[in-house]
C-alpha cells in the first residue's frame, strides 16, 4: 500500500519532468536543424506523392538565398503527383539552379511528375534500377450509372453549364465532354515534354516517342539521355562539389527537415492546435524567429 502511494505521489511530478525534457530537447532541435552551419552541400528530400509542396518551395528560397550553401543535392523518391504544385516546386528549382548547382539524385522511383522536377537540376543521378521516365498525364473517372440503376439511386443535378458536371459518376460522358477532356489533358501533357525538352536539352525528334507514358529503369533512361549519370547519393555528392568548385567532398551536409508536431498538437489534438494558429500567424508578422521556434516546440 505505501509503495503505491508513493508512486501516486511520484506520477505527476515524473509526467512534468518528461513533458519538460521533451520540450527542450524539441527546442535545441528546431534550432539546431534551422541553422547550416559550415555545411557548404545541402541535401533537399522529396519523397512520397507532390501535393502540397509549400515547404520545399520555403526551403529552395532559403537555399538560394544562402551564399553559405555552396550546392544542393535534390533528393527524389517520388512516384509523382498533381500538375501544379509540381510546376510550382519546378519554377523554384530553376531558379536555385541559375545562382547555384543542384543535382538530383533518384531513389527507388523518380517518375511522372518526379522525372518532371529532376529536369529542373543541372545534372541528374540514378540507380540502374531507378523507375523513372513515366513522360505523360492521366485523369480518371468512374462511372457508377449501371450500380445506382440496379439499387435504385436517383441522382437529379442542377448545373449553369453543360461542362459544369463534367466526370459525374451517375451518368455516362458524353463524347462532347470526353473531347473535351482529351485536349485539356494533351495540352497539360505538352507543358510537361516541353519542360523536359528544355530542362535536358533533348532533340525532340528522338526522345518524343518515349514519352508516352512509359515507365523506365535508370540504365534505360541513360541509354537515351534521360539522366546523366549511374549511380548513388554520394556519387550526386562527388559531382555537386566538382561543380561547386569546392577542394574536397564536406563530411558534414546541411539538411532541412520538416516540423514534427508539437506538444500542443500530441496532447490536445488537432483542433485546438488549428484554434491557435492565428497566435502564430501574429508571431510570424512580428518578424522574431525566436517566439515562432518556440510555439513550434509547442
């Protein structure tokens, strides 16, 4: 009975005490990573599909703007994702290559909208068994007219404009509406292969007839000059620093990485961390990055 009792006793205090290291080691963390240091090569990850690119854009800016940052290794391992954000990051990426080098280095998959970005960088690197290339764009439909014929679902729809419901899964497409589809989906495929025709600078003539959408291994796409180079991350790092000019390959590498939740987020959830974000956004205005690393902890 007494030793439960003083574990009683002990609980809340030992809670405290492990709230409060992991508050610290949060804070000595996010300031750490915010800083490059002598980390002249910079290493920038982009994994998983492109949706909200935000915070790469945030980062490309910042590496730009470094003068300390002497060269960035693009980090790929993406099967792709939506057209505009992945224009967007495209944009920036051009514009950190034409006041620095950046190199790609491809993963296990580089593809699609992955392949796309890559053609923003000065030089690309892949594995031979890279899956990369994937030139093309899909959208998809389902039509669900026949399911909802058979359990008796009605849909009545209200539009200002024939195209209004264009991809409405309780009816059929019309041929007019897919025509429609096509060409926006051909004209939205020819930005793509006139982004990769120039970020490679490519003969169109020979490499259009890979650009239907097929998927590539690395020693592939080097075949036909998709990418440059064989090989992995520290072979992207031995040509980064080559074209940096830089004496020697750095043994340290500045590296951003993402915010992970903080305290606030873990223990009251969600909604009352988007309640205070107004807080932050007054934090941001205010120009001290200092309060703003700490309500990031929080």
């Amino acid at each position: 009975m007494k030793t439960m009792l003083r574990i009683k006793k002990l609980f809340i205090p030992l809670v405290i005490l492990a709230l409060a290291a992991a508050f610290f080691m949060g804070l000595a963390q996010r300031f750490r990573k915010d800083i490059p240091g002598k980390a002249p090569i910079a290493i920038l990850r982009l994994e998983g599909p492109i949706l909200d690119v935000r915070w790469h854009m945030e980062e490309v800016r910042k590496l730009r703007e470094n003068s300390g940052i002497k060269g960035v290794i693009l980090r790929i391992d993406s099967p792709g994702g939506a057209v505009a954000p992945t224009q967007e990051l495209y944009r920036e990426l051009t514009r950190l290559r034409e006041v620095k080098p950046v190199v790609t280095s491809m993963g296990t998959i580089a593809a699609s909208g992955g392949y796309y970005l890559s053609c923003a960088t000065d030089w690309i690197v892949c594995n031979p068994g890279t899956l990369t290339g994937s030139v093309g764009v899909i959208m998809e439909f389902t039509n669900l007219r026949a399911l909802f014929d058979k359990i008796g679902v009605d849909i009545k729809t209200i539009k200002s404009g024939k195209f209004k419901d264009v991809g409405n899964p309780a009816r059929d497409m019309t041929p007019e509406e897919e025509s429609l589809l096509t060409e926006m989906i051909l004209d939205t495929y020819e930005q793509f292969v006139q982004a990769v025709l120039e970020g490679r600078n490519l003969d169109e003539e020979a490499v259009r007839p890979y650009f239907d959408g097929r998927i590539l291994t690395g020693r592939q796409a080097l075949q036909i000059g998709l990418v440059d180079e064989l090989g992995n991350i520290n072979d992207a790092i031995v040509k980064v620093t080559e074209m940096a000019g830089l004496p020697e390959v750095p043994k340290e590498f500045y590296e951003p990485e993402r915010d992970r939740p903080g305290l606030i987020r873990i223990l009251m959830g969600r909604a009352v961390s988007q309640a205070l974000e107004g807080f932050a956004g007054d934090l941001r205005d205010s120009g001290d990055d200092r309060w703003l690393q700490l309500w990031r902890v929080f």
